[in-house]
C-alpha cells in the first residue's frame, strides 16, 4: 500500500505509481483523465487510512473521535462490555489465588498483614455486582461530569461513569480498561474509597495503614492487574 506522504513526495505528475492497479496519471495523459485517475487514487488511499486505522483500534491502539454523552455509543458500549466480561475473568481469578495461597506475600504486598478474610469478601462482592452488571447504570464520555478522570461511581444511583481516558486505555497492563472498572465497582459494591493512588502509594499504604489498604480501589485494581500467572 502506498501512504499518503509517498504519494506527496513522488508527486502526481512526475511519475507513474500504481496503487492497488490504479496508476496516478503522467504529464502525457490528457486532463480528463489525468483528474479522473487522480480522484480514483485519492479515494483508495482514503480508504487504506481508514482500514488502517480500524487495524491500529482493533490491536488496542488509539480509538476514533468519542461521541459526548451520557448515553453509550455502540461502539462505546462494546468496548464497555467486552472489559466486564474480562474484569469477572480476573476477579475469579484473584479470589482463586487469595482462598488457595493466603500466606502468598503478593496478598501483603497489597493488603498489609491480617487483612485476607476482608479483602476476599470485597472481591467476591465486587463480582457478584458484575455478574449483574445488566442493573448498572453505565454513562459513556458524559460532558457535565468527565474532567479528565477515567471513570467515576455514584452509589446512590447505581452509576458507573466511564470518561474518554478509559476508552483510550490499553486491555492489559496498568490502569487498563477491565482494571478500571474493578476499581469503579470496588466503590458500588465493597464501599471502598481512594486514600492515595498508583502502585507506590497503594503498596505504601498496605505497609503503614493495612486496614485502610483493604478498603481502598486502587489496591483491588492494582493486586488483579498485576496478579501473577
């Protein structure tokens, strides 16, 4: 495929380049045909842009223009569904590794010491209200709330609030798309609240403040995302 800044630096009238069987015209080709092979090129290279981006958006690259919300696009919503479907994966997993390796130092890397019987309830809690995610109220880039955060919970409307910078994040590594729904969750079902933020400050947390450690999000999204395998 030729891009766009191959065409502009070979320049239409010096040579002949073919792009997908389209040939961009030559200076003996008379001026009809000139600007309608012209037109023909430009459409297709249009076309490749497109199809290249869906590519680099479907590998988890930078997703197109949002729609302002509240209400979800299809698109948004897709986005939004597949990251549940993940973060129930991940939480079963975690809940997994807490009932069978609760001596495991990872639990107390993230949670401090004494803190296990607390921290697996408010798992299992934060994926029972996935499993019934149908009863969430789910916003999507809403203007009047989102300023630059990733998402955002209302308990007593049963929200959950999901802003640009979520539907730009990656599916794996931190602050990713299913981890920040655990975290957003965390606050609708366990009642959990933000103390500090980002790893260092969550793991500094479990050392000096564990009970407040095990009622804080930021340590449930961090010990799943980075939970070993």
């Amino acid at each position: 495929m030729i891009s766009l800044s191959a065409f502009r630096r070979h320049g239409m009238m010096d040579a002949t380049m073919i792009a997908g069987g389209l040939a961009v015209p030559t200076q003996k080709e008379r001026p009809m045909a000139k600007a309608t092979r012209a037109l023909s090129v430009l459409a297709l290279l249009a076309m490749s842009a497109c199809a290249a981006d869906a590519q680099t958006f479907a590998a988890g690259g930078k997703p197109p223009e949002l729609t302002p919300g509240p209400q979800c696009s299809p698109q948004q919503r897709q986005m939004v569904d597949e990251a549940i479907v993940e973060a129930r994966r991940r939480l079963a997993t975690a809940i997994t590794f807490v009932q069978t390796r609760p001596e495991d130092p990872y639990i107390r890397r993230w949670f401090g010491e004494g803190q296990n019987n607390l921290v697996l309830k408010n798992l299992q809690t934060t994926q029972q209200r996935l499993n019934q995610s149908q009863q969430l109220t789910i916003h999507c880039n809403d203007p009047q709330t989102c300023r630059g955060q990733f998402a955002y919970a209302r308990r007593s409307a049963n929200l959950l609030g999901l802003c640009r910078p979520f539907f730009q994040a990656r599916f794996e590594g931190q602050d990713n798309r299913w981890g920040i729904i655990i975290h957003e969750v965390t606050h609708l079902a366990a009642l959990t609240g933000d103390y500090a933020y980002q790893p260092r400050g969550a793991q500094a947390l479990a050392k000096s403040d564990p009970s407040r450690a095990a009622r804080y999000s930021d340590n449930y999204e961090y010990f799943v995302e980075f939970l070993p395998r």
